[in-house]
C-alpha cells in the first residue's frame, strides 16, 4: 500500500491511496483528468503552471513582463529557470 500525490492544477495538491483509470490514465498521458482545467504544458515546475495558464493570464491582465506573471501566478518566482519560456509567451 503506498500513497499517490499529484498536482491536479497549480494550487491543487491529490494525496490519495490509489488512483481509479482516469487519475490514472491522467497521470500516464500527461493530460489533465476528465473535468480538470487543461493547464497547458507545465512551463514552470516550481509551481506547476501550464502555458495555458500563463497565456490566459497574459491575455486577461496585459502582463507584459515576465515580473509580472510572477506576481500574479509565481511562475518564474523561485529558481528563475522558466522565465526565459515566460519571456516566449509575452
Ligand atoms: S521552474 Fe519556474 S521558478 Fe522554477
């Protein structure tokens, strides 16, 4: 018996027992669970936020530095290493 975390979306860490065929198959494929908000690929891992994400919040917010889109999502606000994929999506 062992215990399962994953990230659902940025702010939402699963612990859980086991997972049934879609968590799992989720988990397999990369791509988010039925019903789950499609993040994107995951640009920065300190955080867990997807493309999708940060391209939304772009668009709605007019985030035009990659300061910015710290502030609003943390992305880019730890180790630094995704601010220069930040950067390719302003
Ligand atoms: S990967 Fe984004 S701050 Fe570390």
């Amino acid at each position: 018996m062992g215990v399962v975390l994953y990230f659902l979306n940025s702010e939402t860490l699963v612990i859980k027992d086991s997972l049934d065929k879609d968590e799992r198959s989720a988990l397999l494929t990369g791509l988010p669970p039925l019903g789950a908000p499609d993040v994107g690929q995951i640009v920065c891992s300190c955080f867990n936020v997807g493309a999708k994400t940060i391209l939304t919040a772009i668009k709605e917010k007019g985030l035009t530095t990659h300061q910015q889109v710290g502030q609003c999502l943390k992305a880019g606000t730890n180790c630094g290493s995704c601010v220069p994929e930040i950067k390719a999506l302003l």
